[in-house]
C-alpha cells in the first residue's frame, strides 16, 4: 500500500494529479514541488517516508499530468495553487498536515502555513527559498521555463535536463532516468519537450497580487526547518540568516553539493527531515 498510486480530482475547478504514498490512516503529509517540475521529483522522498505519513505530491496546475490553467494570467498564482490545496486537504478529509516544499512549493507553504492553513500545518520545510529571491536565480530560472527546449529524441531531453539542472547534485542515474521519464511530453509533431504549460513563466514577470511573503513568514506558527544548498542562487546567506532571526525561528542546514535546490535523496537528508518531522 505504499505506493505510488496515481489519481485524479477536481481540486477548485481544475483537474488534479496526484501521486500517493502510504497509509491514508497515518499523519498527513504534502510535498509540493517547485516551478517547472512535478511531484514525482519526491518519489524518493516519499517512498522513505510513506512507512510513517500518508504523502501526497501533487502536481500543480500547469505541470505535469495536472490541467492547464484556462486563464493563466490569474490561476497561476499563489492563490489559485492555495486554494486547489484547500481541495485536495477537504477531498481526503486531512485536517491537521505536515509540509515540505521546494523552491516554489516552499514559498506556497510559507503562504498557507502563515495564513489559510496556519492552525493546520504543524510542521513546515522550506527548501531553498525565502521571502527574497536573489536576482541571479530569477533570471535563470525564468529564462528556460519561459523558453522549454525541443528535442528530437528522449535521450537529448535527457541530456539537458542533467545540465540545466546540475544543482540538483549528483543524483543517481536511476534518479535521472525516472526524472526524464516523468518530465517530458510529446509535442504535436512528435518531438519532445517538458512536460508543463510555458505560460507557467508569467508567474515570474509580474508582482503576487500584493502578496507580502515577508508577513505571511512572520506569521508561520508551524516548527519550521530551511533547507539551503551550499552553492544556491536563489536563496541568499543573508536572506537565510534573516530568516533565522524572525518568524518562526526554524531551524537551519546548509547541504553541501547542491545548488537550487536539494532533492532530499540521500540517506542524511531524509534522516534529518525525518528527525524534524517527527520533532
């Protein structure tokens, strides 16, 4: 019964993929990946973990086999994701949750854990991200989600995806192959590309409705751990030790050999998010 389990829902009026793990009857726990990834980039994680937690990785709006946003201008939000969230906790009847999230799925768990959902989740990770996202990373990143590249062959997709992502860390080649085969789609004249609507990248280009990710953090009541990768671009040292200093005061780790972001796959780092999970 651990898994994984695919199924599908209507989660706010789009429908939503989701990879389960585990005993429905064990403590919640979501994983939310990042921008342009999917939820399958946890199956490590969530394998470990799925003998303690019932773990859910979605896939949001936009990525993976998840819908595409009708409107993109509006539903690739925070608040739209927040809301498709909400869905997904009221769809498996989830009350109380743990949450960890990467990059983007971080910055959505700081918002729901210091607002909507901030008496429900009881223990929150935040994966190599903060309320200030350095300029370097940005632009990095919004080049090649708004440009996906186009290959004749799986093998070149491949290939690219172990450069553009090298900050991943040296991952497994099972690791790779698993990422390339949940990552790529057939496009109409049969090439391959990455598997996620490019307006996903308008996200990027615009301010979150107003949305004071510095207030939402302040207001986290969760037991918070950060994870930052030794060589990140996208979450600063000072922005980290800011983040130390206020809000929830979490705890922190530094994880050499990975840029933006650690993947949570080798045996230390699912140690120490288990220890903090069950803290």
């Amino acid at each position: 019964m651990n898994g994984p389990r695919s199924t599908y829902i209507n989660a706010a009026g789009h429908e939503m993929h989701i990879t389960e793990w585990g005993d429905p009857q064990n403590p919640a726990l979501v994983m939310w990946h990042g921008l342009a990834r999917t939820g399958r980039d946890f199956d490590e994680a969530a394998e470990a973990l799925s003998d303690t937690y019932f773990v859910l990785c979605p896939d949001t709006l936009g990525r993976g086999l998840s819908a595409w946003a009708r409107n993109p201008e509006a539903d690739y939000s925070y608040r739209t994701y927040g809301d498709m969230a909400l869905a997904m906790l009221g769809r498996y009847r989830i009350r109380q949750l743990r949450w960890i999230g990467t990059s983007m799925g971080g910055l959505l768990g700081v918002t729901l854990a210091g607002g909507r959902l901030r008496e429900r989740v009881s223990h929150l990770v935040i994966n190599d991200i903060g309320p200030e996202i350095q300029t370097e990373g940005i632009g990095r990143i919004a080049d090649y989600v708004a440009h996906p590249p186009v290959y004749d062959t799986v093998g070149e997709m491949e290939a690219w995806l172990r450069t553009n992502y090298a900050q991943f860390g040296a991952n497994s080649e099972a690791f790779w192959r698993r990422m390339t085969d949940t990552s790529v789609r057939r496009t109409e004249t049969g090439r391959v590309t990455i598997h996620y609507d490019p307006k996903i990248a308008e996200q990027l280009s615009r301010p979150e409705e107003g949305l004071d990710l510095w207030k939402a953090y302040d207001a986290i009541g969760a037991r918070t751990l950060i994870l930052r990768g030794a060589i990140s671009d996208v979450l600063a040292p000072a922005v980290a030790e800011k983040m130390q200093k206020r809000g929830p005061k979490p705890a922190f780790e530094v994880l050499p050999g990975y840029g933006h972001a650690p993947t949570i796959t080798s045996a230390y780092e699912l140690a120490l998010v288990r220890q903090f999970l069950a803290s």
